[in-house]
C-alpha cells in the first residue's frame, strides 16, 4: 500500500468559515507494506492439530479442550484467527466467545454474559432460554427454574457464595443443547484472568457426560499453569499447544513477507532483537516505518528499541499531547472502552477533539475498532498495559474515580450491564491508594 507522510498540524483561515481549520501538509509518498493481519509463520504443526481436533469433535460427537498457552505476543490469536478464517461452511460451525478482564477473579462468572449472548445472537431473556430446554426435552416448569439460575449466575459476584453444582450442570446442559442444534466453537480468551470457578465450570463443560460437537477453546498465558498445575488433566479429551517463540529463520521470514524493502541485516537485527516475539518483529518494523529510516542502511540499526514495551512506548511518545492523554485515559476504562466514557471524564475537551484524537490512534494503529458502535479496544493488550504504566499512581486513582463517577448514571439506566466494572474501577482506586 501507498503511505502519506505529513508534517506538523497547522492552522488555516479558510474562507466562508469563521474559525481556522487544522491542516497538515504533505510532505511525501513512501512505499511500505504493514499488515494489520500479519501472515502466519511457523505455526503449520499446531494448525494441523487443531484442525485434527476439529475433525475428530465432528467425528465422534464429543467436546474435546484444547489450550493454547503463550506469553503476550507470542500469537495465540493470530493462530486462533487463521483456525477460524479457514472453517468450511459445510460443517456448520458455530463460535462464540467469552473475554476474560483483568478483574475477573474477583467477578466469578462476569464473562459468560459475553458468551450466552453471542451463543444466542444477541441480548437473552427468560423466555429464549426456556426455549432451548424444552426442545431439549425438559418440562416448561424445569426449563424456566434453569433458566432463572443461568441469568443469575452472571451477577454472583462471591466464589463460594452458592452451591456450584447446580449452576455447573444446567450452563453444561445448555452448551450441550445448543451444540447438539449445530457444531459450536467456544472460546475462552485471557483465561488467567478468570475465576477459580469459572476455570472449574470450563474443566466441567467437557465432562465425558457431554455427547456434542463441541471444541471449546482456551487462550492464555503461562501464569494460568502456576494457579493451576493440574488444568485439563482430569479430562480425556484435552490437549495443550505451547507455543514456542518463532526461531531465527522464522521470524526473519515473517519480517521479509511483511516487508521486502529491509536489508538483510536489518531483518537479522529484527530477528535477533525480537527474541522470536512476533508482535515485538512487527512493532519494530513500524518503529523504521515511522521514523523514516533509510530502510536499507545498516547505519539505522542502532533506531530499533531493546524491549517490546519501549517499541510501543516510542509509538506514544509521538503523539500529540491530545492523543497520548487520551489513550492514557483509555488505559484506565480498560481492554476495550467507549467513546461516551471518555467524553464524560475528559470534560476539559470538546466531543469533536476526543473524536479526532480517536481517529489519529486508530490511524496509528494503536486502536481498532471494536463489534459494538462507539466501542474501541487497544490493537494489543500489551499497547493497553504500557500506556496505563506511563501514568503516576495519583493520576490513575484520580482517573478509576472518575470513571466510577461517569458510569454510575449508566449503571442506574440499565441495570447490571455496568456493575463489574464499577466494581472493577471502585477496588483499583481502593488498592492503589
């Protein structure tokens, strides 16, 4: 693709209107090929397992886990990505997703409003639920006990507050219910970040009583094997992916096919440097694309940072003051954030600058676009954790409190939609003061 380079904001009078508009001159045109989805290397054996998983829960009628354990940037959902790009539309397949946050040991089953929605097509009630027991075989009188008990279970907020079994077993049967209409896929991204229950209710999905198409799905990081040494080896149908930083090779490969205009060297360096991460490769290659180095120079190898997080930190040191104070402000709402959010804290700020300010991060790639209307997530989790780092403690006390202070109208509108993250943002200002 053609990338436009610009220089610095400017003012200018133009005619007809009373207040001058920002304009930013161009300054040249340069060649350079970034991929916002970066092609897949190094990952064939473990794309070839899951694809063998695959076959066999259509096969054989049975849930199989598998884990997909990695530290940040290492690719676990560019893996997951590609296994689901490449699903054929005959086996009628069917995913959905249950995103794991940072608070969400202290919210035992927060994540599975995501997933029942997404595994329902939207906003669930009562009355949709009922449905799929009774076609499942269950009275009217049953079916509507389970499920009240699968819409209470999303607000129990205390581990061991009510007895687990009951509540294991109806959301199993609901999964398998639902799986048994049509091949289900479900994913469990983050999962260190979740529950000791919700870790157990997981394990207790694939129970040898469940006779389903069902793959479930679990993505994280290493520190879910040091809370739980033992996790999956109670099941039969369980596997677990490690996946390995890329080699030398490797990664120089992806560097080469994301870019052809590096030198040898500087793909090396890129190799060497990036210690096989490939997210820390591509972030390189955007530190050479932003600055405008001489791409083939050996001399520009000393530009490239040390670190992952000073990659990302020097992509926030060239934003305008505007844009990094919101991404900050980002930060703290969390993973994913509204633009509403932001217009309530950032008071100091017009709508239209908040706004531009988005648009310049998305354009930096810093922030994608998220499935909900005026919702955004950061591109990367570890973008999310390094700007939230750049502010002092007082700033992100003084920022969770007016977070609590602008969801609270929401929260009494509609309902529970809100509670864990009042909750979230009320412990954070707690703990860190």
């Amino acid at each position: 693709c053609t990338i436009f380079v610009f220089g610095e904001e400017r003012q200018v009078t133009v005619k007809g209107r009373k207040k001058s508009l920002p304009a930013f001159p161009l300054t040249g045109v340069r060649q350079f090929r970034l991929i916002d989805r970066p092609p897949l290397v190094g990952r064939k054996q473990d794309l070839l397992q899951l694809e063998l998983l695959k076959s066999r829960t259509l096969e054989e009628r049975l849930p199989q886990l598998v884990s997909i354990i990695a530290p940040a940037g290492t690719g676990k959902s560019r893996l997951l990505e590609e296994f689901l790009s490449r699903l054929d539309p005959e086996d009628g397949f069917q995913y959905a997703t249950a995103q794991c946050l940072p608070y969400g040991q202290n919210l035992t089953y927060a994540p599975l409003r995501g997933l029942l929605n997404e595994l329902l097509g939207g906003m669930v009630d009562t009355s949709q639920l009922s449905d799929v027991f009774v076609h499942g075989g269950s009275t009217s009188e049953d079916a509507a006990r389970m499920a009240e008990q699968v819409l209470a279970t999303l607000n129990l907020q205390e581990e061991e507050s009510h007895d687990r079994e009951p509540i294991f077993s109806t959301w199993r049967l609901l999964i398998e219910l639902l799986a048994r209409q049509t091949p289900r896929i479900i994913v469990f991204e983050n999962l260190h970040w979740g529950s000791d229950s919700l870790l157990d209710l997981v394990e207790h999905v694939i129970h040898p009583r469940t006779h389903a198409p069902l793959l479930v799905m679990v993505l994280s990081r290493p520190e879910l094997l040091e809370r739980r040494p033992t996790w999956g080896s109670g099941s039969q149908n369980f596997i677990m992916l490690s996946l390995k930083p890329l080699s030398d090779k490797q990664t120089q490969e992806l560097v080469e096919r994301l870019t052809t205009e590096l030198s040898p060297a500087m793909r090396k360096h890129i190799a060497e440097r990036s210690g096989g991460n490939p997210f820390f490769a591509i972030e390189l290659i955007r530190v050479i694309a932003e600055q405008g180095a001489t791409i083939g120079d050996d001399a520009e190898l000393d530009v490239l940072p040390d670190t992952v997080h000073a990659a990302i930190l020097a992509q926030l040191d060239r934003l305008s003051p505007q844009q990094r104070r919101i991404a900050q402000v980002a930060s703290v709402v969390g993973p994913t954030f509204r633009s509403t959010t932001l217009h309530a804290v950032l008071s100091d700020l017009q709508p239209a600058e908040i706004n531009a300010a988005l648009d310049a991060l998305f354009i930096a790639n810093l922030i994608v676009l998220a499935e909900e209307e005026g919702t955004y997530a950061f591109r990367h989790t570890l973008i999310r954790d390094v700007a939230y780092e750049t502010l002092t403690r007082t700033e992100r006390i003084r920022l969770h409190g007016m977070i609590v202070s602008s969801l609270q109208p929401l929260a009494a509108e509609e309902g529970t939609a809100y509670l864990e993250q009042l909750a979230y943002h009320y412990r954070e200002a707690v703990q860190l003061a």
